[in-house]
C-alpha cells in the first residue's frame, strides 16, 4: 500500500517536533543532557497526545550511535530500526493483549539478556493500566531493581487504574491535551506541506473536533480531503455534523430574550440538517462559557480560543445580559448538556432544558432586587403627592386623607367602640428602635387623637410598624392614647404594635410634652370574628357532628355558641 495516512506521515520523530507538550520534552532532554535517566517512566494522559511516540523517541536518543543525546540523528542503523519498528532492543507490547502472568514471566526472562545493537533494551508497555492485577505482581520486583541496561516505558490513558506500588517506582510524567490553537498552528504546517486546499476557518473546525488530540485532527483531516478536493467550511461542517457560530449565536439570543418558539424552530432546523445534537449542546455551553468570559474580561480576543467572526458574534450578544444571568445559565447549560448526552431522546431533552433555561433571562439581578427592596423600605420617592403631602410615606398619606374625613364628622370620633381591654406588655427600648426615630425639627402640638396618631406615622421610619399602626382607630383621653385594631388581622396588628409601645409612648410624649401612655385594643366584633374559627373547628372535632354530616353529606355554613359556653 503506498498511501501513508497523515497520522503516520507525520508522526514526531523527535522532541522538537512534539506539539504542546513543552514541560515533558524540557524534563526529557535535560534527563539526557546530565545523563539522568530513570529506570521507569510511566507516561499518561488522553489518547493521541503523544505519549507512545516519545516514548520511541526517547528509544532513539538513547540507542542513537551519537548518543545519549537529546537530538537524535534519526539516520543511524538505530533510529531507522526504531522509527521502523524492527529494532530488536525496542519491544513495544500492548497491554491489553499481554496482560497475563506468563507474558510478564516472558518479559522477565528476556530482561536479563543484554541489547544486542544499543546501549539499552528498552520496554514500550501501552495500555499498560489494562495488566491484571497478578501480572503487576509479577512486575514489580523488576521494576523495583531492573538491570542496568533495562528501561521500562509504561504508557495510559488511565493513570488511577496503575497500582500505587507500581507508580512509586517509576516517574510519572502526565501528558496534557493540545489546545485547539497548537493543533491548528500544526495543521496549517500541514496543509502547506501537503498543498491541501482548505480554509482557516475549516482547519479551525477540525482542531476544535479533535478535542485535543493530534492524532485525532489528522485523521478528520485525512478524512476531509477525501471529501473534496477544495474543502469548504459548509462541507467540513456537513462533514462533522457541527453547527457553525452563526447557529450558536442565534439560539443563544433566543434563550436570553426568552424567546421559545424560536428554540424549538431552531432545534428543529439542526435536526433537518443532520447535526449531532449531543454535539452541539457540548458546543453551546462552551459558547455560553465564551460569553461569560468575555463578560468578565477586558480583551476577551486574549483569552479566549476564537477566531475574529466568533469574537464578533459574542460582542453583539453582551449587551443583552448581565453575568449574574450568564452565570445562572451557563451552570443549568451543563447539566443540561449532561441530559441531553445520556439521554435515548436527545431532541426532547434538548428542548426542554434549552426553554428551562430561557425562564432564567427573566429574573432579576440580585443588585437590583436589593435597590428595589431599598425604595420599597424607603416609602414614595421625593417629589411624589399623595393628599397635599409632600415627601411623606404612604401610609402618613392616608392618615391625612382619613383625617380629613374624620374631622367633618366629630361626633364619630367621640363614640366609645365596644372592645375588650387587651393586658399592656412593657418592653425595653432597643438601640434598633431608638435609631428609627426622626430628629424633632419642629414642635408640634397637636389638640386630638387623630392628628397625634399623624405626627407619630411622621416620626416612624420603619414600614414594618407604621403599616400596622395606621390600621389603628385613636383615642385620646388625657394622657392615655387607646388604639383600637377591627380588622381581620386585629390579633396580629395588636401584638405588633404592643411589641412597639414603649418606642410610641416615647414618641407620643415628645410631640406632646407630655407623658403620653398607649393602650392597645381589639374591637369585640375582630375578636368574635377570630374566635368564630376556633368554634368551627371544634364543632368539626365533635364525633355527632362529623356522623351527621356524613350521613347527610352536609356541610358547616355557620356557627353560633351557646349560653352556657357551648357549641
């Protein structure tokens, strides 16, 4: 077969061709410089990042006829037997097919012969998580003292499944994966040197689809030119099944106005084109991760891995949304992305995640929830009328306008309510209610109740007590201020404000420079409404009752006590 694929042709042959693995090759060709080299290394991280391929580079610097030497030659007898994999003192074993006992027993055995045409006979094991148990057994012992000419390679993609024992004993040197402007750097090299016809923006697509595996990239890449002879950006994503950034960027709009008929419209048109949803949803929360950046950061061109139109698209969508929301969103984005990913319906769940995100866009920010709920515990803004009063609270308001009222009728004023004494609780003025005070600009001496109720709903900042303490009916006699509660919520507007008699005592006395005392009552008429409940539940407990409504399926329409204290 004559056609070699790219994977292949372009495989590293030494250390200066290893693309993004810069702290590995530094440790390795300092190692040979000082001539310090381990008797094991163990050589792990993603698949397609070059892990078996140092390792035969490492095989050449060490067996090279100029070396040890951090450059290989790679024209000796030795680096062309290993870059051919015929040298007979290079073994490269997989170590999911080898993961018996005997193979390790066999390797043993052949450990103890010296290299027949280098320095050193060295063991290539990949996969080398995939060894049973028992065949690390038998490994250790020679791993722990191996011979001198004897160098262990032990390459995975999965690092935590390798005994502990087996990784005190050898150097661990953790491979990362290739970020997608490396690859790209490297595929352009590639695409100059092969005369391939094909975009930046293609090349840009095939890096990010490799996930960060070199190898990967130059298999898409071998499997895009088959494609086409000129590649263009409409095949590549065909090709791939991606959505490009306009699709991306116009379904992140539609999730941040919260509109959802163009979610589904949107989804619906991935669907036709054939695009793997599991895919895009992995590509819509790095997008919305992309946004949340550029939110945050100054020059988001120096930190993000987009090109100029990705850039673009994210600039034009800021505006729309702040990063609390962005944040929000982005953190359902993942676990939607996780949904749609192990999920036997990934168009529905990508539906029904994308519209339960789009419900977020129309929460507050936190920041101005808290203003709002600061104007609120301020009253009306200044400026505002409410009954001739300027700057008042809205509940002074109405004092005034019920004042009003009330002054034209007297003669209502003066009649006694019918109410039961409620029993006074005294409590200690707080440092919080002493600061809830207004300065006493002016003297005010008011001549009855209900202008005296104004002044102490002027003098009281807190909206918690004043929007109570209007519900209240004044009294003045002497110096005794009765407020009488009537409504529904009597029992608890009563219990409120007696918590608080100390502060309008204190109030009250100022403005009228007098000791003024507050006595707080409820209308006998609240009190029976109150208590009406308590009667309905026990006639509901009471066993004839329940058999007769059974009985005649009945319900309770009112009920009234007897005299003798009954129901």
């Amino acid at each position: 077969m004559s056609y070699l694929v790219l994977a292949r042709k372009w495989r590293p042959q030494g250390f200066d061709d290893l693309v993004g693995q810069e702290p590995i090759t530094r440790i390795l060709k300092n190692s040979l410089s000082q001539n310090k080299i381990a008797h094991a290394y163990i050589f792990s991280g993603p698949r397609g990042v070059g892990k078996t391929s140092t390792a035969r580079i490492l095989a050449k610097a060490l067996n090279c006829e100029k070396g040890p030497t951090p450059s290989p030659c790679g024209v000796c007898a030795s680096c062309t037997a290993i870059k051919d994999g015929s040298s007979i003192d290079v073994l490269e074993i997989d170590g999911a097919s080898n993961n018996s006992v005997d193979d390790i027993r066999d390797l043993r055995e052949g450990v103890k012969y010296t290299p027949l045409g280098g320095r050193y006979k060295i063991y290539i094991i990949d996969e080398a998580h995939m060894l049973s148990t028992s065949a690390f057994n038998a490994l250790l012992k020679t791993l722990e003292e191996p011979p001198p000419h004897a160098i262990f390679v032990l390459a995975t993609t999965a690092a935590k499944k390798i005994p502990a024992t087996i990784f005190s004993r050898c150097q661990h040197l953790p491979f990362r994966r290739i970020s997608a402007q490396k690859i790209k750097e490297r595929l352009k090299h590639i695409k100059d040197s092969e005369g391939i016809k094909i975009s930046d923006s293609a090349i840009e697509m095939v890096a990010r689809a490799a996930d960060g595996s070199m190898r990967d990239s130059l298999t898409i890449l071998d499997q895009v030119t088959s494609f086409s002879s000129e590649i263009t950006d409409t095949e590549v994503k065909d090709l791939l099944g991606i959505a490009d950034i306009g699709m991306l960027s116009g379904i992140s709009i539609a999730i941040i106005d919260s509109d959802r008929e163009k979610i589904v419209k949107l989804i619906a048109e991935l669907v036709d084109r054939g695009t793997d949803l599991k895919s895009f949803a992995k590509d819509l929360v790095e997008f919305f991760r992309n946004l949340l950046v550029a939110k945050i950061v100054k020059k988001p061109e120096d930190t993000l891995e987009m090109d100029e139109t990705g850039i673009n698209a994210i600039r034009q969508i800021l505006p729309k949304v702040s990063a609390d929301i962005l944040t929000l969103m982005l953190s359902e984005m993942v676990k939607a992305e996780s949904e749609v990913r192990s999920s036997f319906s990934p168009r529905l769940s990508l539906e029904m995640s994308l519209i339960r995100v789009s419900f977020i866009s129309t929460l507050k920010p936190v920041k101005e929830a808290i203003e709002n709920i600061e104007a609120l515990m301020k009253g009306v803004p200044q400026g505002t009328d409410s009954a001739g009063v300027r700057g008042q609270s809205p509940q002074a308001a109405r004092r005034v306008e019920e004042s009003g009222v009330r002054e034209q009728k007297p003669e209502v004023r003066n009649q006694e309510p019918v109410r039961e004494q409620v029993s006074e609780i005294s409590v200690q003025v707080s440092e919080s209610n002493t600061q809830n005070l207004k300065p006493n600009t002016q003297t005010m001496e008011p001549i009855d109740d209900i202008s005296l109720l104004q002044a102490i709903l002027e003098k009281i900042e807190d909206p918690r007590i004043t929007s109570k303490l209007e519900k209240a009916k004044p009294v003045l006699n002497n110096n005794t201020l009765t407020l009488t509660f009537n409504s529904n919520d009597a029992m608890i507007f009563a219990d409120a404000i007696k918590k608080n008699s100390v502060l309008i005592e204190k109030i009250a006395t100022g403005i009228r420079k007098n000791p003024t005392k507050i006595v707080v009552e409820i209308d006998a008429k609240a009190k029976k409404t109150v208590t009406r409940k308590e009667l309905e539940d026990k006639a509901r407990a009471d066993p004839s009752v329940k058999e007769a409504m059974e009985l005649f399926d009945a319900r309770i329409i009112d009920v009234k006590p007897k005299q003798n204290g009954g129901v």
